[in-house]
C-alpha cells in the first residue's frame, strides 16, 4: 500500500513564511505540517511514501530522508498544471492499492477497515473510497454526488449551489492505482480541465463513468493549514490533542497557560506563555505575554503582546504588537518617540 501526497504548490496563501519554506514543512504544534499528516498513516500498512514536490522541494526530501524510516519516492512538478498532472508524473509509481491526501489537510475520527482481502468489511466489488465531510456552505470546495445504493456518480469543484453538503476533502484511497493513472492520462489527452487546471475530481469522475465504484465515507474531523486563519483553528485542534507539554516544561518566573507546546531548548524569561501557544527549538522569549501564537526556531520576541501571530524563523521583534505575520530572518522594532513621550 502506498501513500501520495502531492504538495508541489507555491504556497501563496501562506506567505510570507512560503518564500523561504514549502508550505508542508511550516511547524504546528511543534511539528512539521507534513509530519502531523503522516502521522495519521502510522497504523496502515504503507510500505513507500511518493511524495510529488516543486518548488523548494529539497528542503521536504531532507526533512523526510531525517525524519522518517519508510521509502519515500520525490517526483518533481516543475509545472502547476494540476493534481492529476502531478499523479500522472508519478506514474511509475502509482501501482497497487494507493492512498492519495492532500497536503493542506489534517483529519481524525476515520475508518480505515476493509480496505484490504480478508478484512471485515472487505468489499471485493469497491474500486475505492471518497472521504467526505459535511459542510453548511460548500462552495468554496468540491462535493460527491450518490445514487440510491450510495454509490458515487459524479464529483464536482466547487458547486455553485449548498444543497450538497458533502464535501470531498482532499482524501481517496483506490484499489488500484494504475486505473487512476490512465484516468489522469486521459484527462490531459482530451484536455479536461477545470478552472485551467487538472483535478483529481475530474479523474475520478472519468472512472467511474467507466465503471469504477467508489463509496463515500465521513470523517469525524476535518481541519485545513491553507491560510493563515484556518492555521489558528488547526494549532488549537492539535494543541487540546495530545500535543500540549506545558506539564513537562515549567519555566520559573513565566506563567504557562495551557495547551502550549514548548520545545525544551526554548528559552523563556518573565512572561505568560499561552494558551494555544507553540515555541519553537532555540526561540528566547522575555518579558512578553503571548496568546494564539505560533514561534518558529531561532525567533526572538522580547517587550511583546502578541494573539494570533504567526513568527517565523530567525525573526526579532521588540515591541508591543497586536497581531503579526511575519516571515523568517525579520527583524520587527517598535520604539517609542521620546517627544511624544514628554506631551
């Protein structure tokens, strides 16, 4: 069994911190965004990883070659012409029983049974499976159709209505890989393109108008690191769920308020630290209060109120600032003007 996950994008939602580092390798709750997704993997019998990356795609193969132990293949799109491009690419690899995620997505409460013979459950008849989550409003994401057997019939990117509620969200397993890339090949050859672009959408549709049968199946968790605000949201998730170590890190003279994640060669001095606060590997914070906020390695952040910030790398600040975004190796300085000081 197989794992792809394509993640070759530019990032641009997520920049500034997308200039200098690809989009799945930005930290959450103390870790990689990629690592929290392949986490989520660990108990299924995946036996290579086929990762499809682009730019700064280097930085994803060492930090994949260091962190995990199971094969990984890197295949390079050089051009974003789509996700079933980017399948299509990794074609000689494609084969057998394939899962396929979507690297903006972080998922739980779902059931992986009977996706192999012999398994309870196991349906000799299903091709695949669409993973599925209820939205009130799914315009901005795509939605599966089903007949009266629940069989799916038809996928489509971004409705233009909200009757269909059910939303694909980023997240297929398929019996057979190959027939996934002969979908791929064939929407390219007759040019099937949706908004400009290739989709998996689109593929899987043509497989099923061939025959395929794909059921769908809800998760009970769905949670997106595509932007900024949606980022907030995922850090409080994984921070309430078994990523908080506020009791293995206490800090004399700081007050930690829990779920934090804080590393242990974090330096903190006189400040309130949380909730829902990540510090990332040699960060110094002091004399500072900090709430909703993520800090990267290496950033020092002193005589600062922040909520909702996101801190990257390397960065300075000094001052009192509300809500910040700031990208790796910046320096942010507040200082007071003397003359108004004095009135």
């Amino acid at each position: 069994m197989k794992l792809v996950i394509p993640m070759a994008g530019l990032g641009t939602r997520m920049r500034p911190h997308t200039w200098a580092r690809p989009k799945p390798l930005l930290p959450v709750a103390g870790r990689a965004m990629l690592d929290h997704i392949v986490d989520r993997f660990r108990d299924l019998p995946i036996d290579e990883y086929i990762f499809i990356v682009g730019y700064l795609g280097e930085q994803i193969e060492t930090h994949c070659n260091e962190t995990y132990d199971i094969p990984t293949t890197f295949v390079t799109q050089d051009e974003m012409l789509g996700q079933a491009h980017a399948i299509w690419l990794a074609r000689d690899f494609v084969k057998g029983p394939v899962f396929l995620m979507f690297v903006d997505t972080l998922f739980d409460d779902v059931d992986f049974s009977g996706l192999e013979p012999g398994s309870a459950g196991y349906r000799k008849e299903l091709d695949g499976i669409i993973f599925t989550y209820e939205e009130d409003d799914p315009r901005r994401f795509g939605v599966v159709e089903t007949d009266g057997a629940g069989f799916a019939t038809k996928l489509i990117e971004k409705p233009d209505s909200v009757e269909n509620k059910t939303v694909l969200m980023g997240l297929y397993y398929f019996r057979e890989g190959e027939w996934l890339v002969r979908a791929c090949e064939e929407l390219m050859e007759r040019e099937m393109k949706t908004k400009g672009e290739y989709y998996v959408s689109d593929a899987v549709t043509l497989m099923i108008q061939q025959g395929a049968k794909f059921r769908t199946r809800e998760v009970g968790v769905w949670k997106d690191t595509g932007k900024p605000e949606t980022t907030f949201d995922t850090h409080r998730y994984l921070l309430e769920h078994g990523h908080d170590n506020a009791h293995l890190a206490p800090r004399p003279g700081t007050v930690v308020i829990p779920p934090v994640f804080v590393h242990p060669r974090a330096l903190i001095e006189r400040s309130v630290i949380g909730p829902y606060v990540s510090i990332g590997k040699d960060a110094h914070i002091r004399d500072s209060v900090l709430r909703d906020v993520i800090v990267d390695e290496g950033a020092q952040v002193s005589a600062a109120l922040l909520q909702r910030s996101l801190v990257g790398r390397e960065v300075e600040i000094k001052g009192s600032f509300q809500s910040l975004n700031v990208g790796d190796s910046s320096t942010v300085t507040r200082e007071d003007n003397e003359e108004d000081n004095e009135e």
